[in-house]
C-alpha cells in the first residue's frame, strides 16, 4: 500500500516525472483500490470509511447487507442521516475509538456491534490529524440468541427446582388426606345412621375427587415445567380441546363465561405428546377466563391447511397494552396480581418441541387471541377444493353451571 503523502509528493515534482511514469503509478493506485475493495467485500464484518464531516467514501457489502442500502444510495452520503442509531456529533467531540451496541429493524431484526477509529496521518513534525474514520460493523444476532436461550434455561432448570420441592411439599398433606378419609370413611359406614352415612359419603366423595384433581394439577404442572422429551403419538386435537374445557368447567362455573367450540370437523390427527398439548390448553383456557374475570366469552376454534393445524383461543377480557405484548413469554411476567407469570412459558416451551409456533394478539380492553400452529404430520397438495373439509364447523356452546 502507498505511504502516507504519497501522491501529495507526487504532484509537487509531477513536472520532473516522466508521463510514462505516472501512467504506471496511477495505474498501480487503481488496481490496489480494486484489490482491496475485493478483500472488504468478501468479509463478513461490515466496514465503512467516512470522512472527518462523516460524509461515506467507502462502504463494503456487508454493510450494505445489514441495512438494506446500495452502494449507489450512501456515497457521498452523511453517515449520521444514514445509518439511524448511530450519533455522528458526539463521535467527533470524542475523537477516539467508540465500541456500542446497535439494534435495526430493517431490513431484518439484528443486534450489531459497531467499533468506529480515527484514522490518523502525520501532518509533518510531531503532529497528527484525523483524516476520517472507519466503521466495523459484526452481526451480534446469533449470540445474543445463544445467550438469550442460555437464560431461559437456566431459568427453567431454576423452576423445575422450584416446582419438584412444590409438588413434594404439597403431595406429603394430599396423601394424608387421602388416608384420613378413608379412616374415615370406615367410620361413617360402621357408627353413622344410613341417612346420615349417605350424606357424608357424599361428600367425603366429593372431597376424594377434588384430592385427585390437585394431585392431577401438580403432577401435569411439574411434567410442563420438567425439561422431558415428547411421548409422541397420534391424536385427536379436537379430542383434547374438549377434554381440557371438560376438565376445567368447574372453575368457570361462578363466573357467568360462554366457551364456545368451533372446531372444525374431520380435522387431520397430528404426532404429538397428548398430555403436554392438554396443559397448553389448560393454560390457555385458564389465561381467558382470568382475562375475563366474569361475564364474557371465550372462543375456542380449530381449522387446518396443507401445512399446519391451528388453534385459536380468543377472549373478550381485558386484553394488555401493546408495550407488554413482547413480553408476554418472559420467565414470572405477569399482568395479574397473583400470578406466576409461567404459564405461557410453559406453553412456548412445549408448542416450540412440537415444532409449532404460537401467537399472541391483544389490544386494551378488546381482549386477547392467541392461535397455536402445529405442523400437520403429512403434509398433502391439494389441487382441487374439498367437499366439507376446513369449512365444515360444528358450533357447541358450554355454559358452565
């Protein structure tokens, strides 16, 4: 590469140079240019050289890559009106290397790191000025989603602690319980009158299931939570929708809510861990009641394409802000007072081992749809429409009580 001043002497004693001569450096000067426009363009690192006015001499295609510009459209360019986040004044008063963090939205979401140097030159003696500066740009994207996965499950690894010492702690007093009422039990039906016994059987039935029903809450909570691999098998979705509103219509029964299936007939049996896809719905359905508190509704529809199964769960609640929709699957978020902010966890982590993808929509007291996308085992090309299929819906209301 030519020194520093080069041409600067060049031009000085241009009159004493033979013409030969200067066609062969400036030939030289062109085919150095060109070689080293090559080497940047083929790095993954974005590099940019501006001037000491921020006004884009150089950019590289990887630059151009992350902010979905053409060479043609930022040179001669300011780099401060250019590239947004980056904050050209204070770079100038600094006058030194600057390392930040940036994050653009387009042309894709990345996370970039960008690294700006002075470029400095002798201006004879001892001094040195800036001629410009050059801008490294990396592609921090991927590690900062390795890390982002490396928290969650630490995280998890945390909760699934939390939640085996949980489930010890409340199945010691359950099966106390349950031993206590058979001791009594023993008692009523020996030393009770038949009209008295038959009262307390009742209930001491009644007390039976709702036993088996926490000890079935804990145990599925804490299989949800536990980092285990899918038992895979063929399922009816729609199956296990109904289940899951049957399970759960007790604690909607007080609170005056409509469920109302539409779930689309003859829908194709998809490869999945049945119990795991029932405690996304039971997280689901539960999220819409709490949502709604008492008097609304939640819709519950399934309907399917070539490609995948999707379920959908929208309640008339309150719904959340827009600001706190992305974070909704975020380890103990929660919008309610007494929540654990861990169910929609749950559900991410389960639906995204089924190889599916959630959604979840909401808007400020218009309430709150959230769709489940599982791909269809076989997945079939259709050339002409079906009679029936995705449009045929069988409508159920459930009104608890």
């Amino acid at each position: 590469m030519m020194k520093s001043g080069f041409l600067d002497k060049l031009i000085e004693k241009m009159d004493k140079v033979d013409p030969a001569e200067v066609q062969r450096i400036v030939l030289r000067a062109v085919q150095e240019k060109g070689f080293l426009e090559n080497v940047f363009d083929t790095l993954q690192e974005g590099v940019v050289v501006v001037g000491v006015r921020g006004t884009i001499h150089y950019v590289n295609n990887a630059a151009l890559d992350f902010f979905g510009f053409t060479r043609q459209e930022l040179l001669g360019q300011s780099l401060g009106d250019q590239f947004p986040g980056i904050i050209w004044d204070e770079i100038i008063q600094s006058n030194r290397a600057v390392n930040r963090d940036l994050e653009v939205f387009y042309p894709e979401h990345r996370f970039l790191n960008f690294y700006i140097s002075p470029l400095e030159q002798s201006a004879g003696g001892s001094q040195i000025e800036t001629a410009g500066y050059v801008l490294i740009l990396r592609d921090d994207t991927q590690t900062r989603q390795v890390q982002q996965e490396e928290v969650e499950s630490e995280r998890i690894a945390a909760l699934t602690m939390l939640a085996a010492g949980v489930a010890h702690e409340l199945g010691n007093p359950l099966n106390s319980l349950n031993i206590h009422l058979q001791l009594l039990e023993r008692k009523v039906k020996k030393k009770a009158p038949p009209e008295l016994a038959s009262e307390l059987l009742e209930s001491l039935e009644i007390t039976r299931s709702e036993i088996k029903r926490l000890n079935f809450i804990v145990e599925k909570f804490l299989g949800a939570v536990r980092p285990t691999k899918p038992q895979f098998e063929d399922a009816d979705v729609n199956q296990l929708v109904t289940e899951a509103v049957t399970f759960l219509a007790p604690e909607v029964k007080d609170r005056n809510i409509t469920i109302t299936l539409q779930l689309t007939e003859h829908l194709p049996k998809l490869t999945v861990d049945a119990d795991q896809m029932k405690q996304v719905f039971y997280n689901l359905i539960r999220n819409g009641a709490q949502a709604i508190g008492s008097d609304g509704s939640l819709v519950i529809s399934s309907k399917y394409d070539d490609y995948n199964v999707t379920l959908s769960f929208a309640d008339d609640g309150h719904g959340i802000s827009s600001e706190k929709v992305g974070k909704v699957f975020e380890p103990y978020f929660t919008t309610k007072k007494t929540g654990s902010g861990l169910g929609l966890l749950i559900v991410h982590r389960i639906v995204r081992e089924h190889g599916g993808q959630i959604e979840f929509e909401s808007r400020k007291n218009e309430g709150t749809t959230v769709k489940v996308m599982l791909p269809r085992a076989e997945k079939q090309v259709r050339f002409l429409p079906e009679k029936g299929g995705s449009s045929d819906v069988i409508e159920v209301d459930v009104v608890p009580g």
